[in-house]
C-alpha cells in the first residue's frame, strides 16, 4: 500500500531496555500533527523470526492512512527468549510510548495495538496484561491471522481434498514454534498466551479479526471473536479470500481495513473500567 503523496512520515529508530535485553523500536510519525493515537504493532515469524523491517509496510500504511504515532517492537525471540520475553518486551514498549508520547505529539489516551501471526498473539496478550496491570489503557485491538490456541486443537484442514501436505507441513511448522516459545508444558494454557481458554476476556479493547479462508489458522481466530463477543467485547471479524497467511500483513485491502477500524474505535476511545486484580495467573 503506497504512502499517500501529501503525507510525510518522520520514521526513527529508538534501542529501549527489553525485559531479557535491550530492544529495538521504530516510530512512524506524520510531520507537523499533534495529538495523534498511539498504536504499537508486533510482527509476525512464529515468536522465533521477524523483525522491523517486516513490520514496516504495515506501519507505514496505518501512520498514514490513520495520522497515528505507530511503533514497531523487536521483542526478543524464541528459543533464546521464551515465553514471557516478547510479552514483557511488549509492555515495556508500551509503557516507553506512555512515556514519551507529549513529546512525540501523542495522546497517551488513545493507544491501540496490533499484530500478525505470532506478533497477534503477543498483541492481545498485551491487551489482558494491560487491563491486569492497571497502568495504561489500551482502546483498541486489531488482530490480522494471530496466533491463538498452543494446544493446537483448532488447526483447520483446510484443502478442497481434505488433508494435504501443505496442511501437514504447517501443522508441524507451528508446533515446533509454540515449543520454541512455551518449553514448559504448563505454559501452554497460561490466559496471555493462550486466549482462547481464558475465563477473563471481559474488559478487553475493542478487537478487529482479520483471517484468510484457507489460513489453518482460521478457526482459532474466529472462535476468539465469538468469545470476546460473548464476554461482551466490542468486535468485528473480517475473513479474505485473496490473501494467505503469511500476506496478510501486506494485502493492501487487510492493511486499509485495519486503518479504518483504528480511525474509528481511537478517534472515539473512552478509558476502560480496570477489571479487579484478583485471581491473576502467574508465569
């Protein structure tokens, strides 16, 4: 998605202490305007790949399409940084852009988050451990094909033949990266990294699904949306035909999508009711 002629982005790179080691932001930022919304974005690469320059046409479409201040995370990676690195990562990230958000002519009111692949999983993650945490809000989540269930009890077989090996070769990729990530079985159903069995999903921001019709993790993602709407989750799911997995990131159609729903929900944000802190899951 090309950057509209009229629109210049000031883009910067800032190195942050990370939870296990220092980090790498990068910040998009429309010259000249004040009081922007805030969304942080999380790249996808199974929790053991990616980078910022993955996430950089992603970025590039919402700081113009929206006028936010949106900020790339390189939270650290599996195996070397397994769970809850990247998570912490994240919220370090998003109390730095609290922080510092006056002087980047931000509004610390109005933050969103967002991610693809792994990087959804880290997002929405982030979106409980905010509402726990009690220390920012966050308004407004956009998940595009995210990384969901560890269990792996929702992969959809998606061929029109029923099984094939691409099926079973994305099976195994994403095991192996959920082992890579969570090495103590337990983890595995810990609510901020899996969702999808968390009793808790109200108070959560308002959330926009994207998944692809042939993504096998479809299902997963769809599921979540009818939890959070059951948990009474302001929530819109979107499925694509044109686009996989792996493209959705940079599928101009998903990326403008995601734009307008930030538009909407940050444009009009109301800080959330903080749930109770009792009874949180440990690590």
């Amino acid at each position: 998605m090309p950057a509209k002629p009229d629109v210049v982005l000031h883009i910067e790179d800032v190195s942050i202490a990370g939870y296990a080691q220092p980090i790498m932001l990068r910040t998009y930022r429309c010259l000249g305007a004040r009081m922007l919304p805030i969304v942080l974005y999380f790249h996808g690469g199974g929790f053991c790949a990616g980078s910022l320059c993955a996430a950089d046409l992603a970025a590039r479409a919402i700081a113009t399409d929206t006028g936010a201040w949106v900020i790339t995370v390189a939270y650290s990676l599996a195996p070397l940084f397994p769970f809850p690195a990247a998570l912490e990562d994240g919220y370090l990230a998003l109390l730095w852009a609290f922080a510092n958000a006056r002087g980047h002519g931000a509004d610390k009111r109005r933050i969103g988050v967002a991610g693809h692949d792994a990087g959804g999983n880290v997002a929405t993650g982030l979106a409980s451990m905010a509402r726990d945490r009690r220390l920012v809000t966050i308004s407004a989540q956009a998940l595009l094909a995210p990384l969901l269930d560890p269990g792996m009890t929702r992969f959809f077989f998606g061929g029109v033949q029923g099984t094939s090996d691409n099926d079973q070769r994305d099976l195994s990729k994403y095991a192996r990266a959920y082992r890579a990530y969570l090495p103590n079985p337990l983890q595995r159903w810990h609510p901020y990294v899996a969702p999808l069995e968390s009793h808790r999903l109200a108070g959560l921001p308002a959330a926009f699904i994207v998944t692809a019709e042939l993504d096998p993790l479809r299902r997963e993602a769809e599921e979540y949306a009818v939890a959070l709407i059951a948990a009474g989750v302001p929530t819109e799911v979107v499925r694509h035909r044109t686009t996989t997995h792996d493209a959705m990131q940079s599928n101009p159609a998903v990326l403008a999508d995601v734009a307008a729903f930030f538009t909407r929900r940050l444009a009009r944000a109301r800080p959330l009711r903080p749930a109770p802190q009792t009874g949180l899951s440990q690590y």
